[in-house]
C-alpha cells in the first residue's frame, strides 16, 4: 500500500475561453495523494468544479 503525502499543485486556467481576451488565472490546490500524477488528477478535478473546465497547466510545486 502507498503512503499519502499532502501536495501543493500549482494550476493555470483559462477563463472563460471562449472570450477575448483570454485571461489566465493561476491558483494553488492542497491534496492528499499516493504519488504526483494522483494529486495533479485531484487538482485537476478541483479546478473543474471551481472553473468549469480543466486547466490549462498543472505543476507540483511541494510536497510533504
């Protein structure tokens, strides 16, 4: 079994994409995964809910 580690991923989304100009917003989710690609899965999903849509960039900036 995995060990959970709390992640911090960075996000670019686009909102509202279907407007110019494009404005690019950056945010950051804190979640519990087994491994980078999970938690950039659960950001991912995050800004979906938040946004709308998915986002643009995903990045892990921290770990624990």
């Amino acid at each position: 079994m995995s060990e959970l580690k709390m992640y911090e991923v960075g996000v670019e989304v686009i909102e509202n994409p279907s407007k110019e100009p494009n404005k690019i917003t950056y945010t950051t989710y804190e979640v519990e995964a087994t491994s980078e690609f999970e938690a950039r899965q659960k950001a991912s999903d995050l800004c979906g809910k938040e946004f709308m849509h998915n986002p643009y960039t995903t990045e892990v900036i921290d770990w624990e």
